[in-house]
C-alpha cells in the first residue's frame, strides 16, 4: 500500500518549511531590536535646546553625515543612528543642504528633517529704490553673497533672458520685499528669487494699460523708477509720475535728479544724496538734463506703489517741481513758478541745490 510513504512525504515536505529554531530565534531577535530601536528613537525628548546649524554637502556619504551630527551633539551613536536610517530607508534620501536642528530632539526627529528638505531659512528685507550695485552690498554683507558675482549676473544677458526678462539688465526687476530664502543663497538664488516676485505682482491687466499709455513695460519700469527716486511719501507718487507723462507728451527734458545720481552712481560705485550744478553736466545716456525722453534704462528698483503710480498716474497741470524740507514737493505750471519756489526752498536749505 502507498498511503504510509504519502504520508511520510507530506510530513518530511511540512518539516523543510518550518525554520529551524536557531533561524527562528535569531529572527525574533533582529525584529525586536528593531522595534525597540524605533520606539526608542521616536520618544520625543523633554526639552529641546537651542538651534545647531549643520551642513551637508551634496554628494556626501550617509556615514559622513551621522559622523557629523554626533560631532555637534545631536545624535548619540553614530552606528545606531545609520541602523536607524537604513531601517527607515532614508540612508539614501538624506537631502543636502544648512539645516538648523533643536539639540534634544530624538534621532527620528532628526532624521525627518533632513529627509524632508527642510533646510534653514534666511530673511532678507530689500528696501525699495536700491540699485543692483546697493543690492550686491547688500547681499554680501548678510548672505555672504560675493558682490561682483551679483552685479555680473544681473547684467548677464543669457541669465537675463532665461528669467523671462526683455531688457538688457536685470536693474528696475528685482522687486523690493522680505525674502525667506533657504541656505546656502547663490546669487542666481536671490536674482530668481526677485525676478519673480515681480512677475508674481505684475497684473495681468497691467500689459493692456500699457498700450493705453503707450509704453512698453521697460519704459514703464523706467518711469516707475524715477517716481521711485523721488518720491518721499506716498501720496504724491501719482503726482509726480503724472508731472513726467505731462513732460514727455511735450517733448521736455525730464531733468530728473534720480537719474543723474544714477549715473554718477556707475561712473564712481557710489551715490550722491544731494547734487551740485557741475554734476548735473555728466556725460552720461542717464543724464535726462543732457538728454530728452526716458532714460534708456530703470535707475533703481521700484516697489509695487511706485509701478502703480506710472500705469495710473494722477491727471494734473504741472510741469516742475521741486522737494521742500519736508520731503513734500511744490508743483509748478511755469517755470516762473518754479523758480519762485526754488528761491523758497533754498531760503529754507541754503546748501546745495
């Protein structure tokens, strides 16, 4: 009969799929020590301290990375920690880049930030009216930027058009505002940064006021800039860019002391605060006391209000004006006008013009 020898064979077949006891407890064992090291890990710490900054390298090995955060305090053992990130699979996900981590907080913790990208932020508040040459001052005194490397690249006309820019700088597109920017900050970083948040707040319906006014939008930024120069408190801003369409419409020279400054600004790096008469005969194409019509170019960064004022300025008779100490201006229909309130004016600031 053949019914022991089946029998037999289904016994021998069922004692092969059962693991030998040695297999069975070494498995116990790794299952064990892994929940046990998850659940140790994932016990959020009492307290957390201060901020540690870290830097990873793009490239760098998950061993350098754990040998690094143990060096400044924020894990324990650095052959636990890469245990844990295999068992997470994260060893191979670990993002470069400056994070700020809480010295105190679990392994776990740590290992979700750096696997989540969440790198340290820097602020950075860019007033309104700089000009690329202040900006990279700037830059490189709070982000370490190197200033030429900025200059160079806002006038890098490759860079200039890759960002959607039809003009031949990046000057008068670089939008005044607050930035959080992650770390490091490149100067293409900030560049971009800027460029679009001002292609972020330019209005649609903007590019239809334009043909109404008969501007293209570099020579729209150009005028947004000059009311930008000059400009001291808001509600004059329509004001003084309905003053430089009433000139341009009759051929006047603007004689705008913003754009003299400017190119004094690229003939020394630096800009005057207060002009002289001998300054006002540079040879410059800026110089709209030499030269009729717009600048060929924006002379600053102009913020949204000063945009604004250009696409809708106030509808208003005069044709001078001239600042008073206040920073409030005196508008003008003639020149006699004008001149009589130069004269006031200067008999309230004798020095200068």
């Amino acid at each position: 009969m053949r019914w022991p020898r089946q029998c037999c064979c289904r016994t021998s077949s069922i004692s092969a799929a059962m693991p030998r006891p040695g297999a069975t407890r070494s498995l116990l064992l790794l299952l064990a020590l892994g929940t046990a090291l998850v659940v140790w890990t994932r016990q959020p710490a009492p307290t957390t301290g201060p901020l540690v900054r870290i830097t990873i390298p793009q490239g760098a090995a998950f061993r350098v990375v754990a040998d690094s955060l143990a060096v400044h305090g924020l894990i324990g053992s650095p052959l636990w920690f890469r245990a844990l990130a295999r068992l997470r699979g994260v060893d191979r996900r670990v993002q470069a880049g400056v994070y700020d981590v809480p010295a105190g907080v679990s392994s776990w913790r740590v290992l979700s930030i750096m696997q989540d990208g969440k790198v340290a932020l820097v602020r950075l508040t860019v007033p309104e009216g700089l000009t690329v040459l202040e900006l990279a001052e700037l830059a490189q005194s709070r982000l370490g930027i190197p200033g030429d490397s900025l200059k160079a690249l806002a006038r890098d006309t490759g860079f200039v058009r890759s960002l959607g820019i039809e003009a031949p700088e990046l000057e008068g597109y670089l939008l005044p505002e607050t930035y959080s920017l992650p770390l490091p900050v490149t100067a293409a970083d900030l560049l971009r940064a800027m460029v679009t948040e001002f292609n972020r707040r330019w209005v649609p319906g903007w590019d239809r006021r334009l043909d109404t006014l008969g501007l293209t939008r570099n020579q729209l930024v150009t005028l947004a800039s000059i009311v930008e120069g000059e400009a001291r408190h808001d509600d004059e801003r329509g004001t003084i860019a309905g003053v430089y369409l009433n000139r341009l419409r009759r051929g006047i020279a603007l004689q705008a002391d913003p754009t003299v400054q400017y190119a004094l600004q690229l003939a020394t790096g630096e800009r005057k605060t207060r002009l002289l008469f001998k300054d006002l005969e540079i040879q410059s194409r800026y110089n709209t006391y030499l030269h009729s019509g717009l600048p060929p170019g924006p002379v600053n960064s102009p913020g949204v209000r000063s945009l604004e004022a250009a696409l809708y300025p106030a509808t208003v008779p005069w044709l001078y004006f001239v600042a008073g100490p206040d920073g409030y201006h005196i508008f003008s229909r003639t020149l006699e006008e004008h001149n009589r309130a130069i004269a006031a004016v200067r008999h309230d600031r004798p020095r200068g013009r």
